[in-house]
C-alpha cells in the first residue's frame, strides 16, 4: 500500500468515525429530549393519577 492510499484509508475512517459520532450524539440528544418532555407533559401526569403542584388535589 503506497502512502497514498494510506492516507485515503485514514481519511476514509475518520469521516465515517465522525459520522458515526455524529449519529450517536444525536441519539443520545433525542432520548434526553423524549425524557424530558415526558417529565414535563402534563397530560402524562393526569393519567399516572399524580396532582401537578398548582392544581387542588
């Protein structure tokens, strides 16, 4: 392999490592997302029974 490809080779693996690191932060941003938002839905409140802080019980 002649230093050319060498360098091909390397440039090929750190476009697909960052692509890849790229999809893996996006994943772990939407399940932080999905958690927090369900957190904060109020309709996901009113169906596990619990009371939100402002709302007579």
């Amino acid at each position: 392999m002649t230093l050319h490809w060498a360098h091909v080779t390397a440039s090929y693996a750190l476009v697909l490592g960052g692509f890849l690191a790229l999809g893996l932060a996006a994943t772990l941003r939407l399940r932080a997302a999905r958690r927090r938002l369900a957190t904060l839905d109020p309709r996901a409140r009113r169906a596990t029974g619990q009371a939100s802080a402002g709302a007579p019980a």
